[in-house]
C-alpha cells in the first residue's frame, strides 16, 4: 500500500471526511486531497499532523522499512532495516 493509499484507507476505516481531516490537520481540503491522489507528498514534520487526524499512530503511515529508516536518521545511528 502506498503512502496516499494508507491516509485515504485510515481515513475511511474511522469515517472521516476530507474536510474534516484538513481541518483537523491545519490544512485546506485541497492540500489533503492532492496528498492522498498522490498528487503531492506532504512535507515530513507534517506526519504527525496526519496521524492525528486520522487516529492512528504516525508508524501506521509508514511501511516497516521506511519507519525504520526515519527513526534510525532521529536518533542518529544507522540501523539494519531489512
């Protein structure tokens, strides 16, 4: 599943819209629609944002791989992420 794939799946799992996700985020309802076309990939710091929008934990966002990697590059050290 691909990043815009898993905010569009989190979203509809809890039911939420698009404008309801957006302003939950801090963000315009167009901004959150390019983000799950895949249209555009949203900024890094703004994660958490998504996450909490849609009630999920930011590691639900990421593959095991990928999330590996970004808490590997936050703590500074360089893990085995296979």
């Amino acid at each position: 599943m691909t990043f815009p794939q898993r905010i569009r799946h989190h979203r509809h799992a809890n039911g939420i819209t698009v404008d309801q996700a957006s302003a939950m985020a801090g963000v315009s309802g167009n901004s959150w629609w390019r983000w799950e076309s895949g249209r555009v990939t949203p900024k890094l710091w703004r994660a958490g944002d998504i996450a909490q929008a849609l009630g999920v934990p930011v590691a639900a966002l990421f593959t095991a791989g990928v999330f590996c990697l970004l808490f590997g590059f936050l703590i500074g050290k360089a893990l085995d992420c296979k």
